[in-house]
C-alpha cells in the first residue's frame, strides 16, 4: 500500500497539517515534531504527491522552456542549467526547438497549451517587438538572449553590445587592426544587430574606421557556415590579421578553414568566439572566446518565473547578467 500524509500522521503522533508543513519546507514546526514526521517518512516510504500538490496551488508543475536548435552546444547546455534550477522547485521543464522561425516562435507564445504549463522561457530568434505586445496574456514569459527587443515581458540577457565590444578590444590590444567581424544577420532587432553594434563601437573608439569587406554574414551560426565565410574573408586580396566570431560554433569553423589554407592561429590570424562552450576548450588552437554566465542567466528566468506565479506579473523586469573574456591560444601578444 502507498503511504499516506494521515499514514504518516498516526505513526509520528502529529496532525496531518504537521505532516503538510514538514513536507512543505515551513519553518513553524519544533524540531522535536519535525524529527519523528521525517522519522515515520523514512520509514513507512511516504513519497509526496506532487501533482496534487500543484493541483491545490493552481499550479500544472510544468514550464516550457523554447531554443532556437538543441545542436547547438549553447542552448543544449543552457537547456541543462534551466532544467537544474527549475527541477529545485518540483518543476518539470519541456523543451521545444524552435529552429528560430517566427512562425514557431509566435505559436510558443501565443498556442492554446500555454495554459498547460505554469510558465514560458522563450529565446527567440525570429520575433519581432509587436509579436511581443500582442502576445496571448496569462500565463508568465521570461526572454532570453534579446534586449533589443523592447516588450513588456521579462528579460534575462547579457549586455551583447558591451560584451562583443570587449572581444573586438581585446584583439585591439593585441596589435590587430585589420579585424573581421563573422555572423552577420539581416534585421536591427536581434543578437547579430547588437553584436555587430559592440565591434563597430570598439574599432570606432580606436579611432579605426569599419570595412564593410569584412564584415561577413552567415546564415546560421554553424561550423559550416564558419568555414564557409572565413574562406570569403581569407580569399580577400587584403585579408583580416583577426576575426571576431558571433558565436564559438562559427569560430570552431574559422579555425577550421584557416587550418586548410595553411595559416597559423593566432600568428597569421587570431580568432575569438562568443558563448563559452565546452567544445572551445578542445579546439585546436583553444578558443579565446566571450562567456556567459549561462548558470546566472538560468536562475535568474527560473526566478522571475517564481516572482510572477507568486507575487502577480508585477512591472517587467530586465535582468542583466554577466559575461567574462576567456583567453586561451587562439589569441595572444603580437607586435607589427
């Protein structure tokens, strides 16, 4: 037979709302009651119920939480991290890929089983601001990843321009002038805009002007893609001395593609990435790249998810959170 809270009860000789408040985590219980309650737990096996439990809060004990592409060792591992967080509030967290596309996006946000989850973690790709305004009300949305759009809804972002600003620095204090920039996407309202936004602020402040020949899009932040421009940019008839890539996967397919024409990073041309992954730490050179505080930014959506179920939606909150410049071999000291 399954145990039960009245089970628990008359074998620790308290009342069930005793059992309930143990179980609940509530501090007003004695220590004395509270020993011989967790006692009789360990002992007749009590397991909470917790799908009744949220039945009782109003709660369905599930988020979503919706990524652009789980290939992508970024948001495979961020999926991890926001998973960890919710899981220590008896979340259950369901992930959806996106792929990016708009139409996707909106139905995340706007779909009729919104009302089967307690909440929606979103990073959009293809949204644009008035998707967000007019988005389906009731049930809380946190974003991640895209300041740029201006919504009222919650974000959980990294200062991207500040961020790309300091990698395109960094390559500037080593001596580099000729600096590409690597993943360029159409649009003002997305991570590339603002990325791109940080490079052309660096080189401008080193009073360099931007080329736009070496400024290279890509159309998905792929090893492909970054092997594919990164011949483009080497194929120039003058050739960057270093190239900041939009996310490490394409800086993985830099390095790749400078491999094959025979030139040595950083030597011949420095490479930094952008999102810390793992995979930048087993490249050959290693990546020097921009690292978010992906464990931050988890907790953080995790946590405005808490504050709105709790407390209301309450104003919308912009949650800045911070990044760190890991350099490894792929850039070092060079001098003309």
């Amino acid at each position: 037979m399954v145990a039960t809270l009245k089970d628990v009860a008359a074998r620790a000789g308290v009342s069930v709302k005793t059992v309930s408040n143990v179980v609940n985590g509530y501090s007003f219980v004695t220590e004395d009651n509270r020993r011989r309650v967790q006692e009789a737990i360990d002992l007749l096996g009590y397991v909470p119920n917790i799908g009744a439990r949220n039945l009782r809060k109003g709660r369905t004990g599930f988020l979503t939480l919706a990524v652009p592409e789980l290939a992508n060792p970024y948001f495979a591992e961020l999926c991890g991290l926001v998973m960890n967080a919710a899981a220590e509030h008896d979340w259950t967290v369901l992930i959806e890929q996106t792929g990016g596309v708009r139409e996707r996006e909106l139905t995340v946000i706007n779909a009729a089983h919104r009302s089967l989850v307690d909440a929606i973690i979103l990073s959009p790709i293809g949204l644009q601001p008035t998707d967000l305004a007019e988005a389906a009300p009731g049930t809380p949305l946190v974003l991640l990843g895209e300041r740029a759009l201006s919504a009222p809804v919650h974000h959980v972002a990294i200062d991207n321009v500040a961020a790309a600003s300091a990698a395109t620095r960094h390559l500037l204090d080593l001596g580099h002038r000729r600096i590409a920039a690597l993943g360029d996407q159409p649009g003002p309202h997305g991570t590339a805009a603002l990325r791109l936004r940080g490079y052309q602020s660096a080189l401008q402040a080193a009073g360099l002007s931007v080329d736009p020949a070496l400024i290279v899009p890509a159309a998905a932040y792929s090893r492909a893609e970054g092997t594919a421009a990164m011949r483009r940019l080497l194929s120039l008839a003058d050739p960057p001395d270093a190239v900041f890539c939009f996310n490490d996967m394409l800086a993985v397919g830099a390095l790749s593609a400078a491999r094959d024409r025979g030139l040595r990073v950083p030597e011949d041309v420095a490479v930094v990435g952008f999102d810390g992954v793992d995979e930048g730490n087993y490249s050959a050179p290693r990546l020097t790249t921009i690292a978010p505080d992906k464990a931050a930014i988890a907790e953080a959506a995790v946590g405005l998810v808490r504050a709105a179920l709790q407390d209301g939606a309450g104003q919308p909150q912009d949650v800045v959170t911070p990044f760190t410049l890991i350099t490894r071999e792929s850039t070092r000291s060079f001098a003309h």
